[in-house]
C-alpha cells in the first residue's frame, strides 16, 4: 500500500503522541473519542461525526463519538474538562458554555483554563424570522412595531444563555427596544409556536427556517452575521439594516482536556486544521448551514475571551438572566 507524505507525516506525529501518552501505535491499541455535548441530530452532532470519521480515516487511529448531553451542554464540557490529558479526548464545545454559561450561574469548570482551545470548527449566524401575521417584512418595520408598545413583542430561542438569546439581547440593546424573550428547550418547540403565532419573533438556525421561508410561512428579517449568507443572499444583515458592526454568531470549536501537553495540541490542531480544509468537508458543513473556519489555537484562544468579555458585559449591563 502506498501512502502519501501527508498521510505519513500525520501518522508520524500521531504515533509520537502515542508514545507521550504511555502507549503503543495508535491504531492498535488507542482510541480518540470526539464528544458531542448535545443530543444527536443536530448541527453539533453533524460536525463532530463529519469530522470525526475523517480524523479516524485518514489517521487510522480507531475513533468514537459520544454524545453527552445536558444542562445546556455543560455536562460535555465538564466531562472532557475532568478527562485525562492523553490526547484520546477531543470535545466539539459550543459558544453557550465556553463564553456564556459562566456568566449566568455558576458552572463546575473553568472554560478558559480547564479546557485547551484547538481549532475554531464552524461559524454559523441565526436568521431573525417573523410570521406575515405580523405584518412586517424589515428589521425597520419590526423595530417601528416594537416602539410603538402597541402590543407586547417577544422572541424564542432555544433556550437562556443560547447564542440566539444573546443574539435577541444585543439588537435589543442596539435598536432601543424592548421585545421579550421566550426560552424554549430546543428548536422545535420554538418553530411550533412561531408557526402558529404564539410568539412574534424566532431567532432561528438558517436551514431550520429555510424550508419555511421557502412555503410562505415565515419572513426573514434579517441575518445575525456580518455577512449574507449563500443560502439566503436577497436576506440582509442587521448591520445592513441601520445598525452597522452588528454581529452574533453561534460558533463551534475543538478543545481538549486543560492539561494536555502542548506537543499533543499541535499536533491535533494540525490534523483537524487539514481535515476542516478538505473541499468536500467545507461543502458537507456548508450544506448544513455552517462555515468552516479552521485557524490556530492562539487564534481561538483569543477569540473565546473576546466573547466571554463581550457577553459578560451585556449580560451585566442588561441584567440577563439565566433561567
């Protein structure tokens, strides 16, 4: 069997890990598990599996996912944050409990020591959507309707601390208004009653509402993202739609245990970097509603204090609750 450079070299460096980690070669007798902090199905769960098959095919290093959900995914982060820094454990960890949760409530691990930044995975915005029962088609109308407390506005999201609830806070802060928020407990539930006008407004992942768009039910606003987006390019930004540098992305980076040796997270920042970069990898992602953004850990690490400090602040100065 002939076996490319690349393909060589990443072996290689992945058996030295091995070694460091008190093993033999990899793909005999070690296995690296990918955990996902949420439940299967969602846009979570497709990276980590994306990803994760490819580490294990073009490693050849035996890989497993393991979805470990609960309380918001913090129960994944703080799973890996305890788990042995061996480089057998890569967890998928999301902007809610890596920039978010520990300003709302206390949380049993430390997102910024606890845990070892790898390589930003994906960036997504959410889509604000509202039914044509609300009688608005811009983010000026919408803002115009909520000024004029006429009748009480909310939003959904999926639930307290999400990126889309911080989404909602901070054009709440930036437009002057005042429109509620609804946590829900996922996805789902938001768009039943969205669908069926129990609240006004949902702050919701792109390819969930996209099929609804599509038949009429739901009207875009707006996007959350500095940029349109391929799937719905005649839908604006909120920065174009009078509040210029307006930007709230979910995000989904790769992490290990806090401990790791800096040997073994090169490495792996290496191996995920080339992974995220693989053509039919970024069309997989993108068909999915994600861009792939693969990058340094210098460049993460800086990335998850620059959320942290930016939604603590609004969740101070706004007094932003978890519950």
């Amino acid at each position: 069997m002939t076996i490319d450079r690349r393909t060589f070299t990443s072996r290689m460096a992945l058996g030295a890990l091995s070694a460091m980690a008190g093993g033999s070669a990899w793909a005999q007798d070690r296995q690296v598990r990918f955990v996902c902090p949420y439940a299967p199905g969602g846009g979570t769960d497709i990276i980590t599996r994306i990803v994760a098959q490819r580490f294990g095919d073009r490693t050849g290093v035996p890989t497993i996912v393991e979805n470990r959900a609960g309380v918001g995914g913090i129960l994944g982060h703080q799973f890996v944050a305890g788990a042995k820094p061996d480089g057998n454990t890569i967890l998928l960890g999301a902007i809610g409990p890596l920039s978010i949760a520990q300003h709302l409530s206390k949380i049993p691990y430390d997102p910024q020591k606890d845990l070892a930044p790898l390589t930003m995975g994906a960036v997504f915005p959410n889509v604000l959507v509202v039914t044509p029962g609300l009688g608005v088609k811009t983010v000026a109308e919408f803002v115009e309707l909520a000024r004029k407390k006429t009748r009480s506005l909310d939003y959904a999201s999926t639930g307290a601390g999400s990126a889309a609830h911080l989404s909602g806070e901070l054009f709440n802060s930036r437009a002057g208004i005042d429109v509620v928020h609804i946590p829900y407990k996922g996805g789902s539930q938001a768009m039943v009653d969205i669908l069926g006008g129990r609240v006004a407004a949902y702050y919701a992942a792109p390819p969930t509402a996209k099929q609804y768009m599509d038949a009429g039910k739901l009207i875009a606003l707006a996007v959350t993202g500095p940029t349109r987006l391929p799937q719905m390019p005649t839908v604006p930004t909120i920065a174009e739609s009078g509040y210029p540098g307006f930007s709230a992305l979910n995000w989904y980076a790769f992490l290990a245990p806090g401990k790791t040796p800096p040997a073994i997270l090169d490495a792996q920042n290496k191996e995920l970097v080339a992974i995220l970069s693989l053509p039919d990898v970024q069309q997989e992602l993108m068909n999915h509603g994600m861009q792939p953004q693969p990058g340094s850990r210098a460049d993460l690490t800086r990335y998850i204090a620059d959320e942290s400090a930016r939604y603590g602040k609004l969740i101070r100065e706004r007094k932003i609750s978890g519950e």
